[in-house]
C-alpha cells in the first residue's frame, strides 16, 4: 500500500508541474503534499512495526524477561 502511495504521489506533483493554470497546479500541489506526508507516514509505521515485538507474550516469556534473559 504504501508504494502505491508513493507512485500517487510523484504523479500528482509530476502533473502539478505539467499544468499551465494556476488552480490547477495549486490543486495537484496540495494532493502531492499531502500524499507525501501521508506516504511518510506510511513509511514510519512500516519501519516500526517491523522491529516492534508480538503484541502477546507467554507467561514463561515474561517470566523470562523479568529475569532480564531472553525469551
């Protein structure tokens, strides 16, 4: 999802820069910057969840951890 984000993104802001008018690249200008943030985002939320730990742990796991050894 996020690199269809990302390819929506460089679209809108390559058509903001293909417009002659100034409301339409005003228009493609706000969709690219606010794609950019969201693919951002989008990004950063993929980067922590793939360091992040599973959600459930055993109760020997976390036995395991209060001791300070590994799972």
């Amino acid at each position: 999802m996020r690199w269809l984000l990302l390819i929506l993104t460089l679209f809108a802001l390559l058509l903001a820069f293909t417009r002659h008018t100034g409301g339409a690249m005003a228009g493609w200008l706000f969709v690219g910057m606010t794609g950019a943030i969201v693919t951002g985002v989008a990004f950063a939320q993929a980067r922590i969840e793939a360091g992040s730990r599973e959600k459930n742990l055993s109760d020997y796991e976390l036995m395991r951890l209060r001791e300070g050894k590994e799972p």
